[in-house]
C-alpha cells in the first residue's frame, strides 16, 4: 500500500472517529478490570466551544485514552448543563424574534418553547468535542434536566429539607434585574469600574424632644443679646454625604456617624431632611463609620446594600425597597418612578445640583458585581428566598483535601480552598425561573406550605399534619402559630400551589459524579446504588477550572460525603485561563479568541491537541499562540515523513546488521523516556509529559536514530535493523496516541506492521512496558552526539561543504570506548578516517567534548585570527561560569545543607570547566 507523501488530517479523522464509534472502543460497562472514570463538566446547553474547552477537554482525552492503553475500563461520561439562567435569556429572545412575550405564556406553554429550543441547539458543542477527538461514551450522554436526573434533584431537596438543612426566608441577595432572578455569591463577577461620587446635602433639624425642650423656655428666658444668637443658632446647618448611588436617598433610613468623631458630635441625637422627598431621618451613631472616608458621613439604606441592611438590623430602621425587580424605580421612590436605575441616577444628579444640594461630583474607581450569566449589574435585594445549609456538610470537604484525600492540582489552591470552606456561608438556592427543576414546596391558601414530590403527597402530607394528636400544640416549619390545623383535611388537590421557583443551576450539578451512574440512588430506596455506581464511584481524575473551585467541586464534594459517604473523585486538575501571546484573556469583545473548528480545519486536531498542550501547566495560564497549533502541525508530518522513510527501506535479509549499538542506544533511550514521561504523568504535568514524547521522536528517533541506522541512497538494509526500527516506531504510535490519536491510528494500520485484525487499533494497544536502561551506553552516545554536533559546526563556520570527509584525531584518556563507536563518528560525521593521538595536533581545527579533545586538520583552510577570537570567547563564557561554580562550593551553608549529590554534581562541574579551559589555554597557545 502507498503511503501519500502528505499526511491529510481531513480524511484521517473523519474515518477513524466514524470507526472507534462503530466499533464501541469510547463504550464502557462494568466488568472484572480496574475502572478509570472521569465525568465531563458539563458545558453549558446553551454553549459553542471555545479555546478553554478545548484544552480541558484535550487533557480529560489524554487522560482517558492512556488509561485505556492500560488496560483500564476508562469511562468518560458525556453531558451538558440545562444552564437556567442562559438558557432562558436565549429562549425568551427566540420568543421576541417570533413576536412573543413570555408574560403572555403559561409555564407549560414557556417550558414547551424551551425544550423546542434545547433539541435544536443544545446538542452543538457535544458534536464539535467530536472533531476534537473526545472519545466519551456517548451512550451514556447526560442532560441536568433529564427526566430522571431531575427526579434526583427534588429528591435531594426532600432529603435536606427533612434534614432541616433547607429553609425558607427574607435575606439579602445578589439579585440580577436583566435575568429577574437571585443568584449565588459566585455567580458574581467584581469588576473595577469608573464611578462617580455624588456629595449631596443633606438639611440638620432638631428633633421633636429637643425642640420641646429647649426652644420656648430660651424664648421666654432670652435678653436681647442671647435672642439673637440664639437666632443665629436656628439658621439651618447641613451634613454632606459622599455616595455612588443618589439614586437610592428615597429609601435612606438614617446619616450615621462615628461616635469618636469630634466634627459630628453636636449632630448626635438630631435628625436630616433627605433632599427632594423632604422626609426626616434621624443621625445616628456606629464604629463601623470610616471617618476617612468621603466625608465621615454615611447614608444607610438597608433595602439596597448588604452593610447598610446589617447596620440597620443592629439599629431597628426601616427598610424601604424603592426597585422594581427589572431595576426601574417603583411608588415608594416618590419620584422617577418607573425609571431604570442607571437613568435615575443621571437625572436625580441634575435635579439635586438645581435644588441646591449637590455640593460636587468626583471620578472615582471602585469594584462592582456583575452577573456571570447575563452581564447585568447586581443590585443587593432584600427577597424571601430558599436557603441550604452548609456549615456542617463544609467540614468533611475540607477535611478530605487538608488529609491528601482528594488531591487538588497544583497543591497552591488549597489555601484559597480551605479560606472558602471555613468561611462557608448560607447557599440560596432558589431562582425566580421556570427553566429548571422547580421547587417542590406546595402552599395553601393561606400562604402555609409543605415539601413533598408530587401534588398529591403533598396533600397527604397536610392531612397528616391535620390529623395529628398534637396539632393543637405543635405546628411545623411552614405554619403560622395561629393556622387552623383542623381545617387542613379538608383541603383539595386544587387548593395546593406550588412554589414558583426552580433550584439554582448548581443545586442540580453538585450531584453529577453520582446521578449521571444512578439517579434513582437519592430517592433512598437502595442506599448501595445500582451496579454502574458501586463500579465507577469514586472516579478518578475531574478537570475543571480554578474559578469554578467552590461553587461547583467543593459542593460535589459535599454530596458525595452527604450521599455517598465518600469524595466523589481522588484528583481534582485544575487548569488555567487560555491567554493570548500578550497575556490578555480571551474574550469575543478583544477579537483575540479564535474559532476552534477553524483551528482544527487549518492545523488538524492532532495539531491542536499538541499546540494546545505545549504550554499548559496545571494551574497556570496558557499563553496560546497559534504557533503552537503550527507546531503541532508540523509535529504530524515530522512523523509522517519518518514513517515514509522506513517503509520505503527494501530489506536485504543476507545483510548482517552493522547497527546493534544505535538499536541498544535507542532501546535504552526509548525506555529512560518513557520513565521520564510516566512519572510526569504520575504528577499531572501533561505538558512535560508531552514535551519528553516530542524531544524522544523529533530528536532522538528522527534526528539521531534514524540518521544512525538508514542505509546508503538506494542500498538496502539489513533485517535485524529493519525489524527493530519498525518495533521502535510501533511503541512510538503508542506512547503518542494520547496527545495525537488520528495520525497514530492512520499509522498503526498500515502493512507496515502486518494484517491487522478489526479491533487491533491503536486505541487499545497496551503501553509499552519500561525496559532496561544502560546509562553507560546513554552517556556515551551523548558524548557521540556532542562531537558530531561539533563536526558540524566546524563546516557551517568554515563553509565546508557535509559532502567533504573531514579526518578526525581523538586525544582522550578513555580511547578504550571511542573505537566502539568509530562507524557512527564517522556516518554521522562524514569522516575520511578516525585516530587517536596522545598530542595536540598543531595547526588544526579543535574543540572539547566532555573532556575529551578533538582535532580537524583542515590544511590551509584554517584562520588563525578567527579561530583565536573563538576561543578567547569559549574560555571567557568558561571562566565566568568557573566562578560561578567555585563561589557556590565555597559556600558553607550550602555544602552542608544541599544533598550529596547535588554537591557532587557540582564538583564535577568544576573540573570539567577546570579541564577544559587548561585544554582550550593549550590550544590558544598553539596557535600561529
């Protein structure tokens, strides 16, 4: 079979993706081998891949296709997030386009769009992950909203509902106006913005007390004299207060100051006008005041910012919710009601500044929260809302991590990890949606509630709460004290409402590692779970991003530990931000990011996979260039054109086989680097790991190897070597395949290696097993290489044509190896012949390998100036890093301190430089 003289990554993947899936190679099902699992984060429903997908899910194949060459069960679970927020937005939005409100809309009729919707276009980014060569078991394909799956979340809500872990009440949220709905304190994004500070006046009265009791009798007490400065005490007096927000003075409860304020202290006790509504607040007083900042003054309302609602807890104010929940003003702002917020606060600027109490407006900087998913302004909203408890399921999840249990990749997040846990606060779960699974809460008419899966056990519930002995004297979670128990069998399945509200995205995904195996396990009815979870749980490896590090793997956590009684999975890798060349994030808004299918269209997946890897250390940013890619690219037709060259070898089998040091070289090399590239995959450096496998095929297969053993232009070569260099290449598709699975398996079938059988594919060949590594011979050919390189050097800085033998003389102490390797000296090298002398060869070309000297006559080739001035360089680069050596020895502290051999190490550095500059001093000397 011809081989085409260029590889083709279109027609490769197509047909060997298409042939892995009819095949069942990405299949799993439990059976008697050791399982590899790892469960996909799913990506959003509503999402297209970008360039941080492709290279967590490059490193989740890599993973699992080495696991499968193994030996393992390896099983990657597919499946996407129903994504509430997102999704809606894109729903409501195909609605518009088609002339339809959503207000217009029942639920049913809205959720009915939204699954239209969903099998249109939820599937996208899971077909794309295909052209990246992502081999999930598709079968296994979850949806967060699947039927079943949604079933475990109301479960799970029962569960901690029951547990007194769910509860229900008024607190202050993170509300987004644009998608109408609260969301969790990590869905929160701060960003610095330039603000403004708005300085308003507010107007100092007297209270009622202070005016009853003072004012009349000073009237009637009053000389001439102190009536008037008892006149001018009554001119009014003002506060000034510095905020961001001048839209919000209609909902202000009180001015507070800081008692220990000496400026303020004649204001303690009296009371403000709030400019424009003319309402009266009282000052009051709270170390919690920075008297630094602004003016000292601070407005409080508790309506609209989280401090301000705590502040005025502690001091029993008001709280006046002036904002409608899309962000415009509502009735108790008194003025611009029905105005966006942002619009408010530009117009109520010029409405102060014309009433006289805007004093002055300055540029200021500050962080603000925005919506992760719709990109809005979060506005602090006080909301009756469902809340879980998490203090108590926090402890083993931070237990886990602080023991090793559950490793964190790289080991520097387990300090931002344990500040999370161990200041874990309260989760609100609920969402004012309706795409998500909705809240299992059913009310009565009189505003009292139960929590039960369907309508009709929820009614069962009331009418056994109605039937109690005791119901005269106890009452549930959900009931006032003064409900009329008795009445409650009386209720119907009509009378019953449920819960408007759906649990936040989260609540649904923080059980991925078990309900994507079982999930009918969290209705309690087996409490081992079926066969796909007591074989696959604990997974093994979850890649995922550092950003997503609390809210969604440390509440995995927490449920394994709730559920399971175990981590839901040994590892957690965590990748980092992908980052163009200039360091900026990748963004549709900067034009940096490019397309992936474009990527993959011009570089081909396995270039992509490559480039994407190439520097991409857990836990640190990727730098991507496209370079990379180009690389990787070129990384594939390096290996094409080596495997064509072997092919096109024609076998002589009389030939005896002159190659036996290069096979045990390479045998030797090929087995330290699979050492090399086993340990790093043991420590999850996936990048060094690819780097050793690029450095051992580029460099020391095709560059040095190949070059060692391959025959004379149009001469055959011998059986032996043939055959080994073949074995070679076969161990070098293996150790490949994870990082480049479509060129290696293109490889692995051709005749090259024989008939194959139909389920003999590269995706399941087993790892090369690690063989015996002669460092003797390694060094030795390293030395080999270092006078070959040398040779070469010499001929591109003295214009010799590598078509020229050169003789080569060797002063060595250790001539006793160098004869061994004379045939690759002189091949590599081009050598007319090779000598050993005992002195230096005067008027000759030289340079030092090791420690060892070497001499080219080049007759009168040779220019004395320029090869002085080459030395002269060698010997200054050489006597600087002697110094550098020597300094470091003499230092006592790290003699004693460092390992023995890293001191030994450094000593033999000092000879060697030692001996070679007293070599290179010689040949200075000898020059004419």
């Amino acid at each position: 079979m011809q081989i085409p003289t260029k590889y083709n990554p279109k027609e490769t993947e197509n047909k060997w993706y298409q042939y892995w899936m009819e095949h069942g190679f990405f299949k799993s099902v439990p059976d008697g081998r050791e399982p590899y699992t790892i469960v996909i984060p799913p990506p959003n429903v509503t999402g297209v891949l970008h360039m941080g997908h492709m290279l967590n899910n490059t490193i989740q194949d890599v993973l699992i296709r080495r696991a499968r060459m193994q030996g393992k069960n390896a099983c990657w679970v597919p499946g996407t997030d129903h994504a509430s927020i997102a999704t809606e937005a894109k729903v409501v939005a195909m609605l518009k386009e088609r002339g339809i409100a959503k207000k217009d809309l029942t639920r049913a009729e809205f959720l009915d769009y939204a699954w239209e919707w969903k099998e249109k276009y939820g599937g996208i980014i899971l077909e794309q992950l295909k052209k990246l060569g992502a081999s999930c078991d598709w079968d296994r394909t979850r949806f967060t909203m699947d039927p079943e799956m949604s079933e475990g979340v109301i479960d799970t809500f029962i569960h901690l509902y029951k547990k007194g872990w769910i509860y229900r009440g008024v607190r202050m949220v993170n509300w987004d106006p644009q998608g109408k709905t609260a969301v969790s304190d990590e869905e929160v994004i701060r960003k610095e913005v330039n603000q403004k500070l708005y300085y308003i006046s507010y107007e100092v009265v007297e209270s009622e007390s202070q005016k009853d009791g003072k004012t009349e009798s000073q009237k009637d007490a009053a000389t001439e004299s102190e009536l008037s400065d008892f006149r001018t005490s009554q001119l009014p007096d003002f506060l000034t207060v510095a905020t961001t927000r001048p839209e919000t003075i209609m909902a202000d409860a009180a001015i507070c100051i800081n008692p220990n304020d000496e400026r303020y202290a004649s204001f303690i006790g009296k009371k403000v006008v709030i400019p424009l509504i003319n309402r009266e607040i009282p000052i009051i007083t709270d170390e919690y005041v920075e008297m630094e900042f602004g003016t000292g003054c601070l407005k409080v309302t508790p309506a609209h910012d989280l401090n301000d609602y705590n502040l005025g807890l502690k001091h029993h104010l008001p709280v006046i919710d002036i904002l409608n929940d899309d962000g415009t003003l509502n009735e108790k702002a008194e003025i611009l009601v029905g105005k966006d917020r942002f619009t408010a606060r530009k117009e109520i600027a010029k409405v102060l500044e014309e009433a006289g109490a805007l004093e002055k407006v300055e540029e200021y900087k500050s962080q603000i929260g925005f919506s992760e998913r719709t990109d809005a302004v979060i506005e602090p909203k006080l909301s009756m809302q469902w809340f879980c408890k998490m203090e108590e399921m926090a402890g083993p999840a931070l237990d886990c991590v602080l023991n090793g249990e559950v490793k964190l990749i790289p080991d520097k997040f387990i300090n931002t990890y344990k500040y999370w846990m161990e200041n874990v606060k309260d989760w609100c779960i609920s969402r004012q949606l309706w795409w998500g699974q909705q809240i299992p809460a059913w009310y009565l008419p009189n505003g009292q509630f139960v929590v039960a899966k369907t309508r009709e056990e929820a009614l069962e519930e009331v009418r056994k709460l109605g039937s109690r002995e005791d119901r005269k004297t106890e009452r549930p979670e959900g009931w006032k004290a003064d409900s009329p128990l008795s009445d409650f069998p009386t209720f119907g399945l009509s009378d019953l409402t449920q819960d408007e509200d759906v649990v936040d995205t989260w609540f649904s995904s923080w059980l991925w590692p078990i309900s994507v195996f079982d999930s009918q396990f969290f209705s309690g009815k087996n409490s081992m779970g079926n066969a796909d979870l007591q074989y696959y749980y604990p997974t093994n490896d979850l890649v995922t991003a550092p950003e997503i590090l609390f809210f969604w793997v440390a509440r995995m956590i927490m449920a394994g530990y709730e559920f399971k009684h175990e981590a839901p999975f040994k590892n957690v890798y965590l990748t980092g931000i992908v980052r163009d060349k200039l360091g900026r994030k990748m963004s549709k808004s900067l034009g940096n990011s490019p397309d992936p299918l474009d990527l993959i269209e011009k570089y081909g997946a396995d270039g992509v996979r490559v480039g994407m890897l190439f520097s991409s250390p857990a836990g640190n940013d990727l730098m991507f260039d496209e370079s990379h890619c180009e690389q990787g690219r070129n990384f594939a037709n390096k290996i094409w054109n080596a495997f064509r060259l072997v092919k096109g070898w024609e076998v002589d089998a009389q030939l005896s086989n002159p190659n036996q040091t290069a096979i045990a070289w390479f045998q030797s090399r090929f087995n330290q680097a699979l050492t090399e590239i086993d340990e790093n995959f043991k420590q999850y450096r996936l990048s060094e790991a690819l780097i050793t496998t690029y450095k051992l095929v580029w460099d020391d297969f095709c560059a040095w190897y190949l070059e060692m053993v391959k025959p004379v232009y149009q001469q055959p070569i011998d059986a032996s070597t043939y055959k080994a260099t073949v074995g070679f290449f076969e161990n070098i598709l293996k150790i490949v395949h994870p990082f480049m699975p479509f060129l290696t398996e293109e490889l692995w079938h051709d005749e090259l290696f024989g008939e194959r059988a139909e389920l003999d594919c590269c995706i399941v060949a087993q790892q090369p097993k690690i063989g015996e590594i002669n460092l003797k011979l390694l060094n030795e050919i390293s030395t080999i290489k270092e006078v070959v390189s040398e040779i070469r050097n010499t001929r591109n800085v003295k214009q010799i044509s590598p078509k020229e033998a050169l003789p080569l003389a060797i002063k060595s102490n250790f001539e006793i190896y160098y004869p061994t390797y004379v045939p690759i000296l002189s091949k590599l090298g081009n050598l007319s012949e090779v000598t050993f002398i005992q002195d230096k060869l005067a008027g000759a070309a030289n340079f030092i390998a090791g420690t060892d000297e070497f001499f080219i006559e080049l007759s009168n080739q040779i220019d004395a100036a320029a090869e002085r001035e080459r030395i002269q360089k060698e010997l200054a680069y050489l006597q600087g890093f002697l110094k550098s050596v020597t300094s470091k020895l003499s230092n006592e502290r790290f003699v004693q301190n460092a390992k023995a051999e890293i001191v030994a190490n450094e000593q033999q550095k000092k000879a060697d430089a030692e001996a070679k500059i007293k070599m290179l001093e010689e040949g200075l000397a000898g020059l004419v």
